[in-house]
C-alpha cells in the first residue's frame, strides 16, 4: 500500500515538511543558484495551473522535449501536480521521432527547449494534430498563437489560479496510485520506441524501496546530469522528492568532472561509459607521463586491487598490505577522489554492464561504484548494491518489494509495483513481455549468487552463436578489452553465424591524441590515425592481450578501427550512451563483410 496516493500528494507533503530545505541547485550565469522547496512550489504551482487553463485534463498527456536542467523537473512536477502525464521525448530525437511519440502519445500541449526544438514541431505539425499549444521554454512565443512562451503560461495559471482558488487541490485529491503519471518511450537499440506506461504507483514504490534501504538520506547532495528523459534520470527526480535530498543539475556532459569540483556532491548515477572514460584518462595520462610517474602508478594500481579485493573479501589488510595502501593513496589515489570534490560516498552506475576490472580501480581509490538494475518497464530501479552489502559483478539485490525468479532458460523475470501497466496501444507487446501479467521478461541472462545477488551474464538477444554452434557472450567480452585497452571508445564484437569472431573499434580521441604526439604522428587527425600502422599495431597488442585470457572460439581474429567514435547525434548510442549494435552492424556491414570474404579467400 502507497504511503502516498500521487506524485502530486507527495510533493505537496515535501514543500509542507521541509519548506526551506534546499532542493535543486543549477547553473545561472556562470555560477550556481539555488531554491528551496517552497520556491520549486512557487515555479511549479503556476505551470499547473497553465496547463489546466489550456484545457488539459486528468491522465492527458504533455509531452517535454528538453535537455537535463532545473526547468525540466519544474515542468515534470507541474504535469504530475495538474493530473496530467509527461511523455518524455530526448532532445536529440529527429522530427520523424518526435512525430512518432507525440501522435502516439496523443499529447495535448508540449514543452520545447528552445526555438530549435520548436523548429523541429513545426517541422511535423501536420502529423501532431493532437496538439494544440506548444511552449517555449527558453524563447517567444509566435503570431499565429500555437507556441507560447513558459512566462505567458505562467500568467495564465495565475489568473487561473485566481478564478479557482481550490483547483489544483481537486485535482490532486482526485488522483490514485492507480493514474497514469508518465509515458517514457524507450530509447531502444532497435526498432520504433514504445510508450512504457508507469502509474503514480510505480514512482511512489521506488521512492519507498530506496528510503527502505537506507541507501541516501537528506543529509547527502546528488549531482544529477541523466537524460531526465530516462527512467533512470526520472527514478532520480523522485528520490529528491521523496527523500529531501538536494540535488544539483546540470546536463552538460563535458562539464561532469568540473562541476563535481564544485557542487562536491556525496552520490552521482551514471553510465559505464563516464566511469570508462575516466578511467582511460587516467591510465592513458599515467602512460604518457611515463618514468618514475608511471612506475608510482603501476605500483599504486597493483597495491590497490590487492586492498579492494581483501576488503571485498573481508579481510584484514595485514600491517605491510595497509602501509603500502596509505602511501599509494597519498601518492596517487587521494588526487583522484579530489576530482571528484571530496565528498563522495558512492556513484551507481546501470543502463550497461561495469567491467569488474574498472569497479576495483576506483574502489582502490577510495571510490565505490555501486551497479544496479532495472529497466524503464521497472521504473528503472529494481536491484542495486548497497555499501553494506555489495558484491562486485553483481547488480545487487532486489529492492525491498521487488521479487525476481530466473527461467528454464536463463532469462531475468522480476515483479513489483514499480513494473509498468504495460505498453501504450501494444497489448501484444504487453501480453509477450508480462507473463502471467505480472513477471518482467528482461530479455537478460541471468543468475542469483548465494548471497541473493543477481549477476547478468548477457543480454538474450545478443548472445552470439558461431557458425561452430559456440555461444561468445560479446558484452563480456567488451568489458574487458575496455578494462585493459585505455585508448579505446567503444568496441563491438561481432559474430553471429560467422565463423569467427570480429570486433569494431572505436579510438578515445583525446587519449589516441595525446599518444599521437609521443609517436611522432604528431597533427593527425582521428581520421588518419585510424588508418596508420603504429597505430593498429597498437590496439593489435591490447587484441592479443584480451585473446590471451579467451578460449579459442571467442577469441577475436579480425578488428577494425572506424574513422568517428559513436555517438548519439549520429545514430549509433542511445541517449544514455548504450551502443545501438545493429544500427553499428548495419552502417558498417561492408566492413564486416569483409573480414570474412577475406578469411575464406586464404582457406
């Protein structure tokens, strides 16, 4: 049974409790701003209003098409607060994307960043007849009166406001942990996103799932930079909201690791992907810095695995092991977690599997990554480790309320509250992924360890089988070539019905840059370094490395390097950085191809 029966009544009883406790910080000409929870009230009661001035009524959907900042979460809580349900659309999606979601949808009213996103609407407005006004959040609004500015909406739930004094409390007190509170299309590595429909419901049980565990309290700082697009970015929002804690924002990826310097947040989520390349930086730094730099780091790295690995195994350091340790923590490690702001308790890392090699490096620093798992049909967040109790190269155990049950043939089902109803206008789709109505089919390989940890093996439809009938588990396989190689972006291994297996790499560009300029390529660019010998030999040497510790069936006989890392605005990552692998295939297929034309060319 909910502790609350909204969305909507929850943020009303955290600006009734805790009125002046700070609740988000942002970016504000060049410097940080702040506002409590009253003040939130004050941005987020109007925009409420608005949207009932405009017509929008119960359960109705308003799509926001926006980047990660303070406005997003303002609007979010708005929708909720109105009765009505976001639709969730990423800012990078193409105009045919946003059509898509928006028809389907039947959105009433959408948020727009910007004029650009604007742009985009207009660009399909004859598909999105469901619409009748379009907001702009940054910008103007227009002459023939279909967009207005957040400020004219604003005014018009003031003046809302003032007709109806008890409107948005009739509202609120109409509303059931059964309503519909947001329509999340999946990213999707393939085919058109669907609309996942999670209720008040599935939102209040992670809230009350994460308080159960006694994972984060008021008295922590959260950095937030997810796509709030996601369930994961999403499953964040509330944990503010329903825990009291304050959370800076700030979606600009390349300002993380300054921004951290700053806020000095004690958690952060993310994808493997910044933990990745943090870590090559660091490597790849050590590298070039070369001498007695490098020896102290080898060293420091080795000292630190030894110390992780003793205290996952909760075991005493002994005298020499925890000397050692606190000279290579003064040396090396200490400077890391001042990276990062000093204060950090924890990261969480989801959307993709963390290499264990990476997880040991910045536990040795000090810095403890903690994966966990959910989907966005789970409201994101369903397993997770905890710092009492974290198993590395599991993704936890269940959350509190969470059941979880392994099929005949290895796939993950899970059930909670926080599952979706199912699949917008898809009952097919439903029926196939909600078994007997209730289990989750993940689509995951899995296992439960004896300690109740669930570890993921591969995805189900990934799995690779050989033309030898061997199945190649090629996410593994990935992990751990990025845990050895500190110049590499991102890797695919490829394989399906060949005969052997491939891979697909992308180069880190600052780390292949600054190798670069020691090897006397010095003024390449990343085109033509992909192309050079030195540098082929090179990932060459990281192949072989990997291969090394593979049975010969996995092992990866032909790569290529490609001439752009991926990216999301060029179709190969999702939002929240996972490698689309058939749309990677697919651009590169004659590339493919031709590592096994010319394989049986030598037969």
């Amino acid at each position: 049974m909910a502790k609350f029966q909204s969305v909507a009544h929850l943020f009303h009883h955290r600006v009734a409790t805790t009125p002046e406790l700070e609740a988000f910080s942002f970016r504000r000409d060049g410097g940080w701003s702040s506002a409590n929870w009253r003040q939130v009230n004050a941005r987020v009661t109007p925009i409420a209003a608005g949207l009932r001035a405009l017509g929008v009524t119960d359960e109705q959907r308003v799509g926001v098409v926006c980047g990660t900042r303070v406005e997003w979460l303002f609007i979010d809580i708005g929708i909720n607060v109105a009765g009505a349900a976001t639709t969730t659309i990423y800012p990078s999606s193409t105009a045919d994307d946003c059509a898509h979601i928006v028809s389907d949808s039947a959105s009433q009213v959408v948020f727009a960043e910007d004029d650009a996103q604007v742009a985009k609407l207009r660009q399909v407005r004859d598909q999105i007849g469901s619409v009748h006004r379009v907001v702009n959040i940054d910008g103007p609004g227009s002459d023939d009166g279909w967009v207005m500015s957040l400020a004219e909406l604003e005014a018009q739930g003031a003046a809302w406001l003032a007709a109806n004094p008890t409107g948005l409390d009739e509202v609120r007190d109409r509303l059931t942990p059964q309503h519909l509170c947001t329509l999340i299309y999946t990213s999707g590595t393939t085919g058109r996103p669907k609309g996942v429909e999670l209720l008040h419901d599935c939102w209040l049980y992670i809230g009350e799932a994460i308080d159960a565990t006694g994972l984060m309290s008021s008295a922590d700082r959260q950095f937030l930079w997810l796509p709030l697009s996601h369930s994961f970015g999403k499953m964040l929002e509330t944990v503010a909201i329903y825990l009291a804690v304050p959370t800076s924002v700030d979606g600009e990826i390349p300002r993380i690791v300054e921004n951290l310097a700053v806020v000095r947040p004690t958690f952060m989520a993310a994808a493997p992907r910044i933990f990745e390349k943090v870590y090559n930086k660091v490597v790849s730094g050590a590298q070039q810095a070369g001498g007695v730099k490098l020896l102290i780091f080898r060293w420091a790295v080795g000292v630190g695995r030894q110390a992780s690995q003793a205290l996952q195994a909760k075991r005493p350091l002994g005298l020499w092991l925890w000397l050692q340790y606190k000279v290579a923590d003064l040396l090396v490690f200490s400077k890391l977690r001042a990276l990062f702001g000093g204060r950090m308790r924890f990261f969480i890392s989801g959307s993709a599997p963390l290499n264990r090699d990476i997880a040991e490096f910045f536990h040795a620093a000090g810095l403890l990554i903690l994966e966990g798992y959910g989907l966005t049909e789970s409201s994101a967040a369903s397993f997770v480790n905890l710092p009492t109790d974290n198993e590395f190269g599991t993704v936890g155990p269940p959350l509190p309320g969470t059941e979880v049950k392994i099929a005949a043939d290895g796939e993950v089902l899970f059930t909670s509250r926080g599952v979706m109803r199912g699949y917008h206008h898809l009952p097919e789709k439903t029926a196939e992924t909600l078994i007997d109505g209730r289990w989750l089919a993940t689509g995951d390989i899995g296992e439960i360890t004896a300690t109740g940890h669930l570890r993921i093996t591969d995805r189900k439809k990934d799995l690779i089988k050989t033309s030898g009938g061997k199945y190649v588990a090629p996410q593994a396989l990935e992990g751990q070539f990025k845990a050895i190689c500190p110049y590499v972006s991102q890797i695919v291994v490829h394989g399906d019905q060949r005969n052997f297996c491939s891979a697909l790499i992308t180069m880190e560009p600052e780390a292949i840059l600054a190798w670069a300029e020691d090897h006397h390529l010095a003024g390449k660019t990343y085109v033509e370094l992909a192309t050079q010998p030195a540098v082929v030999a090179l990932y060459k040497g990281y192949i072989d490395q990997l291969n090394g510790g593979l049975a010969r069936f996995e092992t990866i006989k032909e790569f290529a390097l490609l001439p752009a890392d991926f990216a999301v605005e060029t179709g190969e990552l999702t939002p929240s950085l996972k490698v689309k692998r058939k749309t990677v295939e697919a651009k590169y297929k004659d590339v493919l191809d031709g590592f096994y034309t010319k394989a049986f060319a030598t037969l």
